[in-house]
C-alpha cells in the first residue's frame, strides 16, 4: 500500500461521478488485453461528444482554478493553432536525410524547444480508424519550469502544464510552416488532444528516454518533466536514434511516483495492454483527481529525474551499473 500524504484520502466531487461512463477507461484502452490492437481515443478528443468519457472532459472545462492566466493561455494556444500556414512551395528542397536532421537543430538553438527527433511512422501508433498518409514524425519535447511544476497539485502547476503546451504547439507550427516553405506537406499534432497519433511511443522511438512508471517518458536531461507536439510530413528525414540507460531498474525499485499519488493509481509491476507488457497508469483511479486538479502532474513533479541536474548523473550511473554487470 502507498504511503499516506498530505493529498489523500481524496474523495471526488460527487458531480463529477455522476458523469462516469458504465465502461471502464482501463478496458478502452486495453488493460489485461493479450493480443494487439490499435489504441482508442479515450480522453482529450476534439469533439467530447464523440467518446465515453466526454462528459467527464466537459466537467473537466467547469473547474474553476481561481486564476485569470488560465483564460488568457486558453486564447493564446487557440490563436497558436489557428494561425495560418504559408502556401506550399511549388519545388520541393532536396537535401541527403542527414542534412534534413541537421536543419531541426535550429529549433533547439533557437529556443522553440528543448528537443527534436524524428521517427518513421509506424501504424500501431495511430489511433484506430486513422489512414496515416505520412511516413515520418517529426517529434518536439518543451520543458517544464521545475519550481512551477513542483507547485504540484496546486493551480500554479497547472498554469505551467498549459504554458508548455503552447509553447510545444507553437513549435509545431513552426516546424510546419518551415517545412511548407520548403515545398513539403506537413501536419501539426499538438496536445492534449487526441486527433492522429499517439505521441509518446514515437518519441520513445527517436530517443527522448524510456516510459516510467508514472506512465510519462524519463527523459536524461529534462526527466518526466516535459511536453510534447508533433509534425506529420513526407520529408527525407533521418530517424533519430532510441535512447535506453534503465529506467525500468530504476522505477521498479523507486516508489516515490507510487507514495505521491493521491487516488493510487499506479502500478507497482509493469501490466499487460493491447498485448504489450508495460508501465500503466490506472485510468479510472486517476481520472477524478485529474480533473479537480487542473490536470495534477504530482507524479511528474516528484519524480527524482525531473529535478534539474540529476537527470544526467542518474543515467550514467545506471549505463556503468549495466556495463559492470554485463561484464560479469
């Protein structure tokens, strides 16, 4: 059992409850399943009406956090999706797949984000029924502020969450709208919402970390601590490398995540969804305390690698930990 702490016992608004759907969020997206399947769009959907749990997301719009900001970002990140693309270039740029990578640098460098990756699609990243046209993802992670972050449950850590999510749809468009100039097609896909894919297993792929525990990625140098948008294109891009070092050593050992969460809603052991064994978050038991708290983000805040620094000297301890034990 986790360890009491100053946010439990939490009990939900009553409100709210009255909103849950007769299915299971665990069963949409899987949990206990065998075979493959490809994931359902379960929370975050474009249109609510469309989904089981759309009530509980309308609910989720209702919560007053006290905080002006939250209206002003909620007009930012719409203008920031709205705002038009350049006409496409009629000659598409040639350039090697190697010198295409090598042009994403500048979003780093020029401070749209903190990380870029790309990866070759794959289908079972896409939500069922989506036909994906494109062949490449191009993957943008922003990092969190880690004293706002840290304010966890508090507002204040929400306002930071919807602060990043526009800075990380910003870089998508952004990425777009350079690639459009260049004569290639390409899509944004910003969160929260669920629209084409899936994000976090593509930026698995093309080297942002390994899934914790907390069901978020554990990233070197910025930790769980992050958020993520996307480009879909057709553009040669070279697909950026995995980045493993032992998260999964690490997290089975570590309870902090486990302790913090009000509703209980993490797994000690890794479970089995859509026929793949992995970290799982309890969709139900995190659902309520999500919504009556501006989105949580306690088990990202807590999480050892997402304090600033530690990142890296954890992940060489791990990769000198494996290469000792490899060695004998």
């Amino acid at each position: 059992m986790a360890r009491q702490n100053p946010h439990r016992p939490f009990t939900p608004d009553p409100a709210q409850m009255a909103r849950v759907p007769v299915v299971s969020g665990n069963a949409i997206n899987g949990l206990g399943e065998t075979d493959f399947r490809r994931p359902e769009v379960v929370y975050w959907a474009p249109d609510p009406d469309q989904i089981a749990h759309g009530d509980m997301q309308k609910w989720f719009y209702t919560v007053d956090p006290g905080l002006p900001e939250y209206a002003d970002l909620r007009v930012k990140r719409q203008e920031v999706s709205q705002r038009p693309l350049p006409d496409l270039a009629k000659t598409p740029a040639a350039h090697t797949p190697a010198a295409w990578s090598g042009l994403l640098d500048r979003f780093v460098t020029q401070g749209h984000c903190e990380q870029i990756g790309v990866a070759e699609m794959r289908p079972e990243w896409c939500f069922d029924g989506v036909d994906m046209p494109y062949s490449r993802v191009i993957i943008a992670g922003v990092q969190h502020d880690y004293d706002e972050i840290s304010k966890a449950p508090d507002p204040q850590a929400g306002l930071e969450v919807m602060q990043q999510y526009h800075r990380a749809a910003a870089a998508a468009i952004e990425i777009t709208a350079w690639l459009r100039k260049q004569g290639w097609e390409a899509k944004p896909v910003t969160g929260p919402m669920a629209t084409k894919l899936t994000m976090i297993p593509p930026a698995i792929a093309c080297g942002f970390g390994e899934l914790g525990k907390h069901g978020s990625i554990i990233n070197r140098e910025m930790g769980a601590s992050f958020r993520l948008s996307a480009v879909l294109t057709d553009a040669p891009f070279l697909p950026t490398d995995a980045d493993t070092f032992g998260v999964d050593d690490f997290c089975s050992a570590c309870r902090i995540c486990e302790d913090a969460c009000p509703p209980e809603a993490l797994f000690q052991t890794k479970q089995t969804v859509r026929g793949q064994e992995k970290w799982y978050v309890d969709f139900d038991k995190c659902l309520p305390y999500f919504n009556q708290h501006q989105g949580c983000a306690i088990c990202i805040a807590v999480c050892p690698w997402s304090r600033p620094g530690v990142g890296p000297r954890l992940a060489e301890k791990l990769v000198t930990r494996a290469a000792r034990l490899s060695s004998g």
